[in-house]
C-alpha cells in the first residue's frame, strides 16, 4: 500500500474501535496479526460502496454524450496501456487473497 507501518497501524486500530475488523493470530507467522473483517465492516463496505456507486452515476450523468465518449475512449486506452505492463500482472498476483481467506489477511 505504500503506507508506512506506524500509520496502517494507527488506521487498524481504528477501524477496529468502530467494529470493523478483529484482530487475531496469523496461523503462518507468530510475528503477523490476522485481520479479518467483522459484519459490521461488511456492512460499512456495502454503504461506502454505494454511495460511490450514486456518485459515480449522477456524475457520468452530468456529463455530456461527447464527453462519456471521451471518457470511454481515454479508458480503454488506459486499460490497454495498463495491461500490457507485467507489473500489474505482478501485482494482481501479490493482492489476491489465499484461498479460504477472502475476508482476512496477514499483516506484519
């Protein structure tokens, strides 16, 4: 994430005062902390994702034909661009969740 240490843990600790996620043992490292997202975390998600969601519609709404044109254009060249970099194949790799640990993840 490119965040320092002392602030992601300054952010977890919060995150955990609001209910959000549990902190518990890493089975693979004594070292690491697993964190798991509780319901409540699911359903702040689910609330932050939608209205997102309402933003990001009444936006592309706002805008003209011609412009959501522009806007699909620059896009799929972005994406193009972007997918024939192997760093983001690497990175893909790297931010997939082990399986059986979607909504939990070790961290130093």
């Amino acid at each position: 994430m490119g965040a320092a240490p002392p602030s992601v843990s300054r952010l977890i600790d919060r995150l955990q005062a609001m209910g959000f996620v549990e902190r518990g043992a890493c089975p693979d490292s004594r070292r690491e902390v697993l964190l798991s997202i509780t319901p409540a975390g699911h359903v702040q998600l689910a609330r932050v994702r939608e209205l997102r969601d309402e933003l990001l519609h009444q936006a592309l709404a706002d805008m003209s034909s011609r412009q959501r044109t522009a806007l699909t254009e620059g896009l799929v060249s972005l994406q193009h661009t972007l997918l024939s970099q192997p760093a983001l194949h690497l990175a893909q790799e790297r931010a997939t969740p082990a399986e059986g640990h979607r909504d939990a993840a070790c961290s130093a």
